[in-house]
C-alpha cells in the first residue's frame, strides 16, 4: 500500500509542475506571422528610409533618418505584392508624381515567418526581414555591403561598408 501511496504521490506532483509550466506563447505569433501573406498584398509607397553604415570594424560611422521627399536626389517609389505572389516596383520621376514603371523589377516573392524573399529574373534572390508589418504600415530591412558611397552621407573612406537600411512604406 506504501507503494501506491508513493506513486500517487509522484504522480500528483508531476501533474502540479506540468500545469505550472509557462504558457507557451507561440499560438499569438503564429497567428500574426499567418497573416502577414494577406497584409502584404497591395500597393505601398514608400515614406522614409533609417540608414545605418558600418565600417570594416563593425563600427558605426552614419546613423541617419530620411523622409522620401520625391525631391531630385531622393525619388520615391511603389512596392506591389500581388496575391498570387508576384509583384513589381514602380518609380516616381524625380521631383514629379509621374510614374515610370521598370519592367526590370519584376519579381515573384514568398514569405517564410519573419521573412520576405524577392525571386528576380534570371535566378538572383534577396531576403528582407519583416519588421512591422499590419494592414496600413510595413517596414523592411536591407542590409548589403558596398564600398560605393552615396555623397550625401558625407563618408569618404576607401573601404568596404556594410549599409542596413529600414524602409518605411504606408499603404496606398
């Protein structure tokens, strides 16, 4: 009878330490990575960009927020995302409100979590993670390295650069 008592009692216990584990969150995210599929189809306009570069020693050497303004030397632009995938970006003129279509950034896209993927053309691929994405804002990051320099950020080293730079897009 021992014996039973003690097992009930084993029993008992780990049937209190399981129903005292944490709540498993996941189910909320999953829920809002499913949907982030349908938020993206649409048109966005692209309102801002954050730029940061790095130097070779991981350094921070530029830390800059940008609003799109279309002006001459920083024109605008629309991401598609059509339902069936694929989609395409469309520039502004600068300075302008005409459109100038690129049949040059076609491109079919799939998302994986967290992460969107752009499929161009001829095999080349990118990934973008998703920062915010909800039906009227969407927030994306590239990060590349480049040892061109745009002069605006006023950095002239002769070195390679690791640019990440966040896009803000609101939906139109």
């Amino acid at each position: 009878m021992c014996k039973f008592f003690n097992f009930l009692f084993a029993a008992v216990l780990c049937c209190g330490i399981y129903s005292c584990k944490k709540e498993n969150k996941t189910t909320n995210v999953n829920s809002t990575l499913a949907a982030y599929p349908t938020e993206i189809v649409g048109t966005w306009l692209s309102v801002k960009t954050h730029i940061k570069v790095f130097g070779e020693d991981d350094g921070l050497l530029k830390d800059t927020t940008e609003a799109i303004t279309n002006t001459w030397d920083n024109a605008a632009w629309n991401e598609v995302y059509n339902k069936d995938g694929s989609g395409y970006k469309i520039y502004y003129m600068a300075g302008s409100s005409q459109l100038l279509p690129d049949t040059n950034s076609t491109y079919k896209y799939t998302i994986a979590g967290t992460n969107l993927t752009l499929f161009q053309p001829g095999g080349s691929s990118e990934g973008e993670p998703i920062l915010n994405l909800d039906s009227s804002n969407m927030e994306l990051e590239e990060t590349y390295y480049s040892n061109i320099i745009n002069p605006n950020l006023g950095i002239t080293f002769n070195e390679t650069f690791k640019f990440i730079i966040d896009t803000y897009y609101k939906k139109l």
